[in-house]
C-alpha cells in the first residue's frame, strides 16, 4: 500500500531531526516513534493505514537521517521525552498523541505520564517500559556503563561489502524481521562509505544504560496516564509472555498475531495493526 509522504527536516534548538509526514493537514496530531535502531521507515507500512491522522514520524536523534548527539552527551529517556516535546512545539502542536513502537513506545510512555495535559491519545505497539533495574546493583550498573563509554572511542561499526549483506544481518539482528522490513529499514538505515556501505546510527546507541528504573519507578509512569490508551501485544513478541505485566497496565490492551515488528514484517501485520488503531482513534 502506498500514499504520499513528505520528506522534512526538524531544526530544533539543540539538534537536527528528520521526520516523514502522512496524512491530511487537518489530521489529528501525531508524532510516532520508532523502536532502538530502527528509523522513520518502521511506519511505512502502518501510516498510510491510518485514517484521519497527521502522522508525524521521527528519525529519533541518533537513528535515520537525524542528526547524532555531541560529544559527551547520551541517549537516556529523559533526552527522547524532551526531543519529542521540542519537535511537538516546532509544529504548533500544543497537545497531540503519540503512536510508539519498542523503544518507542516506551519514550511514548514517558512523555504520557509525565506530561499527561499534552497527550491526546497514546498508541503502543509491543513496548511498555524499559528494562527494569534492581536498587542494589545501581553502583555495578553504572561502572560498567561509564567503562563502555570510555572504551567506545576505539570502536567501528561494520562494514558490509553491498546492501544485500547489510540487510540480512539486519535479518538476523537482536530482534529477528522479515526481509522486506529489513530492506525498508535499510533504505533509509544505510550509508556509503569506503569499501561498502554501514548504518547511520550512533554506535553510542548500542552502549549499557548507566541506570535503570525500579518497577515501581517504571509502573508510576504507566499509572499517570490520564489520555485513552492502547496496547497492541504481539503473540511471538517481548511482552506476550510477561503476562503479569500485562494484568497490571490500566490500558486496552489487544494481542495480535506476529513477531515484535507485527505492524512491519508483512501487509498481513500492518492491517490487522491499522484495524486496531483506526477503531481506537475514531472513538470520541
């Protein structure tokens, strides 16, 4: 399925983002959010499925074609929240909802709770919240953190001899996709450079957390909820088998069939995903 998508650039006071836009001008407000590694082209798929929205999707700072963090600086939530936050101001949107995937839909979580008067909507897609940490191994956890940070410099990231190799290690990557998910990521994932071509993203989004939440921590962010939300389960995803969880979140939570990239892999996954939301955003 196909549908016009603009192309922009988001200049904003600390970092330059791009971003595809589908939809009416008049659409209801949305900023969608990619998983970790991911890019824009995560919603290639779902967004022309979606009706009456204005979707905005980010190359979140690090990822795609956006710009990488300076020296020095990382990517923890609190940075992804007050990105999102920025780019909601650099198009007049004073409330809008967010529509998020994996690491996605955790910052989607983030923003929801903590500013719950500027989301309208919050549309999850197999993420919650972040992977959880215990009080006493918070000194452990930052010493190996601040180790890799330190031993990154030294780092480079593969080099693959053409496309093809690129996109079937993307196959088989930490969280396995179909090959045609693989090559929309790629498309947009991909970049030249002497003796092949190499991803785009920030090798620093591959460093350890410095800290973690506690679950309480984690879980008072779900419970400031206040918008309408939605949490789409996939069957063979991450959250399907922590079904405990799952009791304890106050949203509508649906399970669909699918890995973790339900709404990507294949056209099958995206409709049923589109079918779902299109329901959860046309209730008044």
């Amino acid at each position: 399925m196909t549908c016009s998508v603009e192309e922009i650039r988001l200049s904003l006071p600390h970092i330059e983002l791009a971003a595809h836009l589908f939809g009416p001008p008049d659409g209801q407000p949305v900023i969608a959010l990619h998983g970790w590694l991911d890019n824009a082209n995560s919603f290639a798929r779902l967004a022309p499925r979606l009706e009456g929205l204005r979707i905005l999707a980010v190359d979140m700072a690090g990822h795609g074609h956006s710009g990488h963090r300076p020296a020095g600086a990382g990517y923890g939530l609190p940075d992804y929240a007050h990105d999102v936050l920025q780019v909601a101001a650099q198009m007049g949107w004073g409330t809008f909802s967010l529509l998020g995937h994996s690491l996605g839909a955790i910052v989607s979580v983030i923003v929801a709770g903590a500013m719950p008067q500027r989301v309208r909507r919050l549309a999850l897609i197999d993420g919650l919240i972040p992977p959880l940490g215990e009080p006493e191994s918070a000194a452990e956890r930052m010493g190996t953190a601040l180790q890799g940070q330190l031993a990154q410099s030294g780092k480079r990231k593969p080099v693959y001899a053409d496309m093809d190799r690129a996109v079937e290690a993307r196959m088989k990557g930490a969280v396995a996709v179909s090959r045609e998910a693989a090559e929309l990521l790629a498309q947009r994932g991909l970049m030249p450079v002497p003796g092949g071509y190499t991803w785009r993203s920030d090798s620093r989004l591959t460093l350890a957390s410095p800290i973690r939440l506690t679950r309480a921590q984690a879980m008072s962010f779900v419970n400031a909820v206040q918008c309408p939300a939605q949490l789409i389960v996939a069957e063979e995803g991450m959250l399907a088998q922590n079904k405990a969880l799952l009791a304890s979140v106050p949203f509508q939570v649906s399970q669909l069939p699918g890995g973790h990239h339900l709404h990507l892999n294949d056209e099958a996954g995206a409709r049923s995903v589109a079918d779902c939301f299109n329901r959860f955003f046309a209730v008044p």
